[in-house]
C-alpha cells in the first residue's frame, strides 16, 4: 500500500494550513462565548473550495479523491483553531457524500452548484431524543402518498440544524419491517411547509457549531426527494457513517497535532525546579504518547482512505479509527491542560477550549461503545 503524499496533496496541504493561520483564527476567545455561527469565515471557507472538497468535478466539486480529502482536513483541523468551524463543515461534506451517491441526477443537478458553492449548507438528521446509539428504534415517519411523502417526527443534536438550507433526513417508511429496509433517507428543503429548527443547544464545547433540534410536522416532500430507493436509508447511513469515521478521524489527528506542538513548545519553555519541565519524565511520557497516538492513527487513516479510493469498504477500519483517533484527542487534551499547569486552565492560554471541544468526539459518530460493539460484531462475536 502506498501511502506516500504527492507534490498536488503536500501543495494541498500547504495551501489550506496558510489559509486557516491567516483567515480562521482571530478574535476566537470571543467567538466561542458568543457560540455564534461564523457565516462569514464559512463564506471565506466556501471561496477556497472546503465546501466541495470531495464531491466530483461534474458536480461543481474539487474531485479530491479520499486520500486528498483526508489531508486537506487533517490540515485544516490542524491550522484553523476554531474546532466548531471545522466540525460544521464536516457535517456538511459528510451529508453531501449520501446525496452524490445515492442522489438522483435530478437532485444533484439542483443542489450540487450551491452545495460545492457553500452558499446551501447541508445537515444530516439522523439521532432522535429517544434512540441516540439505538438508532434505528427511530419514531420518524415518512408516509407516502400520490406523489410524495409526508414526514412527521423530530430529530435530536443535529450539527448544523439551525443554519442548514437541505436536511438529510432519515425516516421509517416501512415500519412493518425491522431494521433492514424499514428506513428510507429524504431530502429536505428548508422553506418546505411543516419543517422547522429549534434553537441552537447551548454546549460545553465546540461552541461556533450549531446544533439544534428538526421538526417535521405533516412535512411533504415530492417522490424525487428520496434519495436512493425506498428502504435503503440504513445501507445510504451506513456507507455515510464509515466515511464520517474516517474524515472525523483526520480532523482528531489534526486537532492532536496541534495540541501536540503547543505541548512540546510549552515544555521547553517553562522552567521549573531549574530546569525545562519537558526534562521531567512524567512529563515528557505524555508528549511521547500524543506522538505516538498521531503516527499510529494517521497510518489508519491514510491506510482507511486508500482503501476508499481503491473502491473498498471499511466498516472495521472506520470504527477503529473512531475510537482510537476520539480516544487519543480527548487524552491529549487532559494530559495537555495538565502539562500547562494553571495557565493550561485559564481561557486565555486557549488549552482548556481543546479540552472542552475533544469532548465530544467519543459521543457522535457513534459513541466508542457503539464502535467497540460494532468492531466486536464485525468479529463475529
Ligand atoms: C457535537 C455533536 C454533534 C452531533 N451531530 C449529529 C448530527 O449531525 N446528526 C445526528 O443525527 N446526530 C448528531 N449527534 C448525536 C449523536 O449521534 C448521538 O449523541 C450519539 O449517537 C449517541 O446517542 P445518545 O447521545 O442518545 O446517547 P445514548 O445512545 O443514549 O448512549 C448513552 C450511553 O450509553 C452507551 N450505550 C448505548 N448503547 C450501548 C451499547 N449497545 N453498548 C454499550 N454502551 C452503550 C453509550 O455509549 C453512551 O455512553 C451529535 C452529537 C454531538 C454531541
């Protein structure tokens, strides 16, 4: 397996790292009290081309194949410090990715320009306040009529709730069936009659996303809103899911790498007891460990990528790189606030804020249990 970086990707990388430094990361102490969506960097975002990254050039898309794609967000992850920003953009690629596979041409002809153009943002709804990791004990209902479906139901947390112009939506259309084939994935458009958004969840961390809860009240959508066909939605989750993975993983990496350079930089700076503390064992080991973590989860993600561009799937990869990858980042950020002792602790160092956004990444994508479950399954056992 060739995991060796082209000249375009290192270009790739370059590229978006001088970009997120220079565009990305001011006034962000504020930025995150305010918890308030960034349209305008999302805009700058969107005019660099992070809103297509992934999705084909005869969509309005970049063309990046997988690997491409998981540099670019391991680079972006790393430079732009706004850790909310990157996650809101995720949620948009990774929706977009069910809509370029299992899209008609027709739905993708009518929202991929403005999709790739950042000007729609796209969410996926998926969770529900009474099935989060049981997922497809769902309520959602889409009932079809004539010439459509009418969606009653609420969906829980979803990134990007609040400011999404398209929502993936999935739902039960077939509920005499359990699990396979009783869920069906549907588009829809934000100015569509019984749709609407609660009011961004206030959060512990990743504060710039917006999350919030979707209503669906006697909501119809037309027939050529279904994407794929009826029934598919767990198969178009799950292929979305093990993608997810695998891109939140390179954004973790790209967060620990970060986390890892101030750490270093930290240590070798601050003197205690005479001498630079990063001399100290105790903590040294933990700066040994983020490194360790970052070499051996990148190599996942990489290997995941490939695998991906070489048109394979990747359940067991995806789940072990979401736990790894969640796992490393959120150790880091702890051992971090440590190593930078009450400073670490203090807003204005902008440490704690690493640890208050890792949080979460062992809770979406499924939880680690869910993944240990799901890898445990994959088993055979
Ligand atoms: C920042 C953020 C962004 C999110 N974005 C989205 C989004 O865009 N779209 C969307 O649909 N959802 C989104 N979610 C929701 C997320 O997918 C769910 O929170 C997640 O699936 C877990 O569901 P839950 O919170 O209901 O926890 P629960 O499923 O109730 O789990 C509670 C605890 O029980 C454990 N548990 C549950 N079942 C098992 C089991 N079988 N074995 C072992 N342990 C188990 C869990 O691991 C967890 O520790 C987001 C959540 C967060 C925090």
């Amino acid at each position: 397996m060739d995991l060796s970086i082209t000249p375009q990707q290192e270009q790739l990388r370059e590229t978006i790292t001088r970009f997120a430094r220079k565009e990305l990361n001011s006034d962000l102490i504020e930025r995150d009290r305010a918890a308030a969506f960034p349209h305008e960097l999302w805009r700058k975002c969107a005019e660099l081309g992070l809103c297509a990254l992934p999705f084909a050039e005869e969509h309005g898309g970049s063309g990046y194949d997988h690997l491409s794609t998981v540099i670019a967000i391991e680079a972006l992850s790393y430079a732009c410090h706004d850790s909310g920003l990157v996650h809101a953009l995720l949620a948009h690629l990774v929706s977009g990715r069910a809509l370029e596979i299992f899209g008609s041409p027709e739905l993708k002809q009518r929202h991929f320009p403005s999709i790739c153009s950042g000007e729609k943002i796209l969410a996926q709804g998926a969770t529900e306040a009474d099935s989060g990791s049981d997922l497809f004990s769902m309520r959602t209902r889409a009932v079809r009529d004539d010439d459509g479906y009418v969606i009653d139901g609420a969906k829980m947390f979803v990134s990007n709730g609040p400011v999404a112009d398209l929502i993936l939506a999935l739902a039960v259309t077939n509920p005499k069936r359990k699990g396979f084939g009783a869920h069906s994935m549907l588009l829809v458009e934000r100015e569509r009659p019984g749709f609407s958004s609660g009011s961004a969840f206030e959060k512990m961390g990743l504060r710039t996303l917006q999350n919030s809860e979707l209503i669906f009240e006697a909501c119809r959508v037309p027939l050529g809103n279904l994407v794929g066909k009826e029934g598919q939605g767990s198969i178009i989750f799950t292929e979305v899911m093990d993608w997810e993975r695998i891109v939140f993983g390179a954004c973790h990496l790209g967060t620990l790498s970060r986390i890892l350079e101030a750490c270093v930089a930290f240590a070798k700076e601050r003197k205690q007891f005479g001498q630079q503390i990063g001399k100290f064992q105790a903590v040294s080991s933990k700066i040994a460990r983020m490194k360790m973590n970052l070499e051996l989860g990148r190599l996942m993600v990489y290997k995941a990528a490939v695998m991906k561009d070489r048109g394979a799937r990747a359940p067991l990869e995806a789940a072990t790189i979401k736990i790894f990858a969640s796992e490393s980042l959120r150790s880091a950020a702890i051992d971090a606030v440590q190593i930078h002792g009450a400073s670490g602790y203090m807003t204005e160092t902008q440490i704690e804020r690493e640890l208050r956004d890792s949080a979460a990444s062992t809770i979406y994508s499924g939880t680690v249990e869910l993944n240990t479950e799901i890898i445990s399954k994959l088993l055979g056992l």
